[in-house]
C-alpha cells in the first residue's frame, strides 16, 4: 500500500492480490479514480516507478505500465528525469459513443465479482446508492 503519493492528502493504492485484475490495471483504475474525484490535483507528483514498486511489493514494470497507460490517456504526464505527475491543464473532455456500453459491461463484472465473494443485492444497491450520492 502506498500512502505519499501527495502533499495534500495521503492517498493509498490498495492491490488485491486474489483480484482477476491485474495489479498494473489495479494501479490505473485507482490513480485515475484520485484525479478525476480530484484527490490528486493538477501538478501533483507521483513517487518514482521504483519507490511505489517498492512499497507495493510489485516488480517495477507493473508501475512502469500503469504510469504509461495513464500518460497515454493523459490523465498523467511523464518527464523523463522528473517522474510523473498530474497534467497541469485537465485533458478535454470528449464523449466516446461506447462510454454507456462499456459501463454497463464494466459494471455488471464488478456486481457479479463481489456477489461471488458474498455481498448481497442489498448490501450492492446500498453501495452504488452511497457512490451517486458521493458524484453529486
């Protein structure tokens, strides 16, 4: 678990290592989670590929990946020499045609992947209900 990725706050990546998912797209999925809610803010460094490495307890190549993915969508900026932060202008926003279908689809393997680890209907809506409230 990482815990200094910013002066700000403290922000923690947390991989599970039973997860289907990668642990490289584990560490895409929450980076990019902390810059669009805004827990990393414009001009935020990352720690270096191998100190997160490190403390994660992953091979440097996992953070190495994730940090490119996040450059490649922009919701990073790499500057080799100076490591990785968050752009200092928010890429534009653009709607993509499939961003419906690929919720949807992203969402029913997230609802079948804690239902199998025990969580019920209830305790699932109860959640989402919570995550709309917190976009709000």
């Amino acid at each position: 678990m990482y815990t200094g990725m910013s002066v700000r706050q403290t922000l923690r990546i947390r991989l599970d290592p039973e997860s289907p998912v990668a642990a490289y797209r584990q560490i895409v999925d929450q980076i990019r989670a902390f810059v669009i809610e805004g827990a990393l803010a414009p001009g935020d460094a990352l720690p270096p590929v191998r100190r997160m490495a490190l403390e994660l307890g992953v091979h440097f190549n996992t953070v190495a990946e994730a940090y490119r993915i996040l450059a490649d969508e922009v919701v990073l900026e790499i500057v080799h020499g100076h490591g990785a932060r968050v752009p200092a202008e928010p890429p534009p926003r653009r709607q993509d045609p499939s961003a419906a279908d690929y919720f949807h689809q992203r969402l029913r393997e997230l609802v079948a992947a804690v239902r199998s680890r025990g969580l019920s209907t209830r305790q699932i809506a109860g959640e989402l209900k919570a995550a709309m409230e917190d976009l709000r």
